[in-house]
C-alpha cells in the first residue's frame, strides 16, 4: 500500500456559537460548523461561486483551548484530515468521512475590499473567497467506473483507500485505513478510468457533499472529494502497481465541481449546463 497523505484544509466562517462537550470518558469534543464559497472557472473564463458547508471535530487540549473564544461569522484556518468510521446500527452497516482538525487559528478579513461574505437563507455567514482543499495519496480500492452523460461528458467514479500509522498512548504501532470516494469530470475522468484496483494515487481536489433519495423513499448523504488533479504514482525503479514506469508517468488535469447523482441509477444525470466546469 502506497504511504498515506491525507490533507484538508478549510478557510471559512463559522455559522453558529460552537459548544464544547465531554465524552463519557472525559475527552473533550467541540464541533465546528463552517461555510465558504468556491471560485471555479471555466475554459471560457465564466466563473461560479458553489457554496460548502463542512463540519469539523476539534478534540482533547485543542478543544479546551478554543473553549467559549470562537463566535459565529469569525473567519477561521483549519488544517486536518479525513477520519472514516463504520458501525453498524439496527442490522445494517453504515459509515461516514469526517474532517478532523489538527491545527486551527483565527482568520484577520481586516483590509481586505468588497463584501467578505454571504449569508444564506438561515441568516448565516459564509465566506465568500472561502478555500476547501484536499490532497491524499493512497490505493485505489476497485476499478475506477466510467460513464458518459446523455450529452456525452465523461464522469468517473473511483474510492481511495488511505493509510494511517500512528503511536498509541501505550506506546504501541497502529494501522488505520481512511476509505474516500472520489469523482472526476471530462477529461480528468477519462484519464482517471485508466487505473486500476491497487494502483497508487495522488488526488487533489474539494470536499463537498451529496444527499439524493434512495428507492425505498429515505434520505441519503455521502461526502466525496471533487478532483481537480489526479496523478498515478510509480512504485520505486521499474516498479508499479500496474502497467510500465513510463505509462505510470502520465498524469493529468481537470476541473471538477459539485453535482448530485442518484446512486444506482446508472443514467440519471443532470443537465449539461448544470455540470460542474
């Protein structure tokens, strides 16, 4: 398995007070919730503004360090990682991708022009030149899946497996694996279909998240990074997880955006002018 890079980071506004709570077991927890606009630009220059909104979980000392100071509309830097858990509840397994903060401060909006921020239909604040980045480097965990809209543009879906070692308390070496589902558009997509399960990679993209309505009636959410970079990563002289080093070498570029696909019905897309650029 490729050495695991697993990055976030986020400049945005919180949208409400965050509140500080304890675990049973004593471990400080504060949630984040913070919100931002990004800036995509197409072939042609037009640009679109798509707005996130991305929880976040401080932990431990850094959580009782921010305590009562963090106010909703304050701009903030946070520098993390995506954490993955499964449970299982009522019979059936579920998961989700969280954003876990390592580093945070205060960002100053002070001398900068034009209106800083939006506010939203619930009246809260949203930075409007926010920044919503990921980079990760893993092992692609099954074919990637290409498909074509019924206008012809190229969408390809792909999930990452993301290698975690750390220290415990004790003093013992752990393993943890963060699994990332990931989409690429247009040409990014078709170059993204070329690799193959266990192939390393490196992405780069935004966080957003999907909800759409599943076929039994109820309601489903999933958080998935948008790519705008995706490069196949050779292993050592000669060496790869599939094909020869020069076509290990390729890489490629793309634009991504947010759009929502109902998971399993193979052929509904939304209109091409709703594609992201």
């Amino acid at each position: 398995m490729a050495r695991g890079l697993n990055r976030v980071t986020l400049v945005g506004t919180l949208t409400q007070d965050p509140e500080l709570r304890y675990t049973p077991g004593g471990l400080a927890v504060m949630e984040l919730n913070l919100a931002g606009n990004d800036v995509l630009t197409d072939e042609q220059g037009q640009t679109r503004e798509p707005a996130w909104y991305h929880r976040v979980k401080l932990l431990g000392k850094s959580a009782e360090f921010w305590g009562d100071t963090l106010k909703a509309g304050m701009a903030l830097f946070v520098d993390g990682k995506l954490e993955y858990r499964a449970w299982e509840q009522d019979g059936q397994k579920k998961s989700s991708l969280d954003i876990r903060a390592d580093r945070m401060e205060i960002v100053s909006l002070e001398g900068k022009r034009g209106p800083l921020t939006v506010t939203d239909a619930r009246g809260q604040e949203r930075l409007k030149d926010g920044l919503n980045q990921v980079m990760l480097v893993g092992n692609l965990t099954r074919d990637p899946e290409l498909r074509y809209t019924p206008q012809g543009t190229a969408v390809t879906r792909l999930s990452l497996a993301v290698n975690e070692k750390f220290t415990t308390r004790q003093g013992g070496e752990q393993e943890k694996v963060h699994y990332v589902e990931a989409q690429a558009w247009r040409e990014l997509a078709e170059f993204a279909a070329e690799l193959k399960k266990g192939d390393g990679a490196f992405l780069m993209g935004r966080l957003v998240n999907d909800s759409w309505t599943a076929q039994d009636g109820t309601r489903r959410y999933t958080t998935r990074v948008e790519l705008s970079r995706l490069e196949r990563l050779a292993r050592g002289t000669g060496q790869s997880t599939g094909g020869n080093s020069s076509q290990m070498a390729s890489a490629a570029k793309g634009r991504a955006g947010k759009v929502d696909i109902e998971e399993g019905l193979e052929e509904d897309f939304p209109p091409e002018e709703d594609l992201p650029f």
